[in-house]
C-alpha cells in the first residue's frame, strides 16, 4: 500500500483461521518486510539509487538511463560530476500515504576497475602526459593553486 514501510502491519479481518464452535474467523496479520538490494535502498518514501559509472561517462557526461519503481527514467549528466554527488528527481520514488510520491535520489559513484591490463595502463600513462590531465606540483610535493 501507498506509504508503507518496512515493519508495518496489515490486518485482513476476517481472513485469518476458521473460528472454533462456530465463532468468526479471526484476522489475518502480514508484517512488510522490503527487500533491498545492492544499487537500490528505501528512505522513507524516497528511493536511492547507487548509480555506478565509468571513466568516460564522468568525464563526459551525457545521457545514462536509471531505474525506479515505476520504470526506467533518462537523466542527463553534467561534465565533471564530483563523486558521491546526488542528483534528485522529483516524484519518482515511492508513494506516499496522503498522495504523490517521493524522490528518486542518484548518488554518483565512480567504478574503477580493480585490475587493469597492459593496453589499458599504456593508454592511461599516455593520457596524463597531456597538458591538463596532471595536477602541477611544487618542489614540496603540493599541488599549486590554479
């Protein structure tokens, strides 16, 4: 139901185990219990999403597609997003008791990979001999304000 959260009680009257001699059935008591999983998590009636993303599409941006309850939705990133940055969008969480919906809250994660093999190292060591890509550092070892 619209609202519900996790430990909540539903009672079904009547629908529980037949009465004895006669008597009413009694009730039938459900406790939610919401499922979580690794992207995914409830905060109240907002919905969080863990969105990972990779090298270019942090450095670039663009269009990604993430998902809510109620179906996918596009969001267009901005160049340069900050990790752990949150992007909200409006009314697409969950619903709520008294109407409308709650937000779905992007946390920006950045997924490197763990290994990296020899192409790949090679063409990251290139990149950083660019001019831009590399922080200019003083004889101390700090890095200059620009």
């Amino acid at each position: 139901p619209a609202g519900a959260k996790d430990g909540d009680t539903l009672t079904m009257k009547g629908q529980g185990d037949a009465g004895r001699g006669g008597a009413a059935n009694g009730d039938l008591r459900i406790v939610l219990r919401l499922k979580e999983d690794a992207y995914l998590s409830a905060k109240g009636p907002d919905v969080v999403y863990e969105c990972p993303l990779n090298l270019l599409e942090v450095m670039l941006g663009g269009e990604i597609e993430v998902p809510t309850p109620s179906g996918k939705v596009k969001l267009t990133l901005k160049p340069g997003l900050p990790p752990d940055s949150t992007l909200r969008v409006k009314g697409k969480g969950l619903p709520k008791g008294n109407g409308g919906r709650g937000d779905l809250l992007v946390r920006i994660k950045y997924h490197l990979p763990a290994k990296m093999g020899v192409k790949a190292r090679r063409l990251l060591e290139e990149l950083v001999e660019l001019p831009g890509w590399s922080p200019k550092r003083d004889k101390s070892g700090f890095v200059k304000k620009r």
